[in-house]
C-alpha cells in the first residue's frame, strides 16, 4: 500500500483511509476484547448507553480502554497509526483519548461536530488533533459508517459551516482492520445504522498537540498498576512525566527551577 499517497490524501481531504492494517483475526480478537470491555464497565457502573451523546440506546459507547485491556494499549501506540499522527501533528503530540462507539442496529445520528472544536475555541487555523478511526467491522453507509463533510476541515469559524451541511456530509466506506484517520477540524457525526443485523463498532483513538488538555486526565483515570505496566514511551505519550509544559522556558533559556528559587528567595 502506498502510505505516502494516504498521507497526501489526508492533508489535502482531510481524511483518508489506510486498509488491512490487522488481519481478520486480530481484528476480531480486539472486538472480543471491546465487548468485554463494555461488560466490565458496566459491572463497574460506568454507562455505556444513553450517556447524552446520542440520540437513543442503541450506541454502545466504552470509555477507559487504555485502563481495561493491554490490546487498546498497543493499538493507540501501533507504528502506522503514529506514522499518521506525527505526519499532521508533528511529534510533539500527546494521547487525548481512547473511546468507542458501536453503532447497532436501530441507531440515530448524533450532532454534527469536529473534534478539534470540542477542545480549543475557535478560530481553528491549524490541524491540532486527529483521530484514528479503528473499524472492527466493515462499515459503510447501511450500518452507520460515519460521515463527514468534504473540505470541512478548512474552516476556520463554525459560522462557515453551510445550514445544509448535513445534507451534504457522506459516508466512509472502509473494511473491517481498516484504520480511518480523520483531521481534527473535519466536521462529522455518526451515521445512523439502517441495517438489520450489522453491527458497528469502531475505536476513536484521539492525540492532540501538546499544548492541549488530553481529555483524558491519565494520572487520575489508569489504575496504579496499569500506570506501572506502561513503557516509558507510552508514558511520555499520555503526558504523564513530571515535566509539562516547558517548551517556551527552554527556547528561552529559563530553567523553570532556578525562576521558582528566584521568585521565592
Ligand atoms: O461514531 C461515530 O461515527 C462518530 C462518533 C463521534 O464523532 C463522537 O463520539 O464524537
């Protein structure tokens, strides 16, 4: 597969689809593991339905991956995925988010949105997040592939945003180990699943600059063993090492400990 090719298609579309990144059986083992993922938060009354994101109970939605099985741990970090990552972002990017939507049967859409507007206000000039859409089962329009609107990712106000934009949104069409990667600008919403007994079940693996507050708060939400089991690449990738934001005070040759002695002596 020409992956040079994907990553122009997504800078200039603002979205493209990188096809057979697992097997079928990988694919299908990650999507055992998601509904027992769902199961476990439930027992652990964490919600999976009717959460207010969508319009009624046939989305099963299962936050905390990266806490509930090692397999979401090695999908957020998978080489292609990042490859795609740091080719919009940069390297200098953190873990936002790892969440999933399965769409079943009877589901509606919800509203239309891009992620990047969820987490920094307008105006947006600049890609600072990115989602990498991992399908466990082939999507398409009949069982609520999500849609997006073409060029949406140009726009810099909400108020761009043409009133018929939903009208004009259209469906991905991927096949099951297929990963979507969408710009974080793209407007887009979840289809609704028309069919009769297809399921939809997709991984939203979410990074941002590192500027941006992740959505997720990892040092709160991983468990103390979970957060012992993490590489420190993986660590550093959700922003959990001791240092933060500090890139201004390097550039300018401030260490921040020796102003903090300052400013208190
Ligand atoms: O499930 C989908 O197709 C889209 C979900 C989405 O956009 C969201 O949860 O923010």
């Amino acid at each position: 597969m020409d992956l040079e090719a994907r990553k122009r298609e997504l800078l200039e579309q603002g979205c493209c689809v990188v096809p057979n990144v697992l097997t079928a059986a990988e694919t299908e083992r990650v999507r055992e593991r998601l509904w027992a993922a769902a199961e476990t938060s439930e027992q652990l009354g964490v919600p999976t339905r009717q959460i207010g994101l969508d319009p009624n109970e046939h989305n099963v939605r299962v936050f905390y991956l990266l806490e509930r099985d090692a397999i979401f741990r090695e999908l957020i970090q998978h080489p292609t995925a990042i490859e795609f990552v740091t080719t919009l972002l940069s390297p200098d990017f953190l873990i936002s988010n790892f969440t999933a939507n399965i769409a079943l049967p009877g589901s509606k859409s919800m509203e239309l949105h891009s992620d990047q507007g969820i987490v920094v206000p307008e105006p947006w000039f600049h890609p600072w997040s990115i989602n990498i859409i991992w399908c466990l089962n082939d999507v398409d329009e009949e069982n609520g592939a999500t849609r997006y609107v073409p060029g949406s990712h140009r726009l810099r106000w909400a108020s761009e945003l043409p009133p018929d934009a939903r009208e004009k949104s259209v469906p991905f069409k991927a096949s099951a180990g297929s990963f979507v990667v969408m710009d974080g600008r793209l407007w887009h919403t979840s289809g609704a699943n028309v069919s009769q007994s297809r399921e939809r079940a997709l991984l939203f693996g979410y990074y941002s600059r590192s500027f941006i507050r992740q959505q997720q708060n990892w040092n709160a939400s991983l468990s103390p063993e979970t957060i012992e089991a993490l590489s420190p690449q993986l660590r550093a990738w959700l922003g959990m090492e001791a240092r933060a934001n500090v890139k201004l005070a390097q550039r300018l040759r401030i260490h921040p400990v020796a102003t903090h002695t300052k400013l208190t002596s």
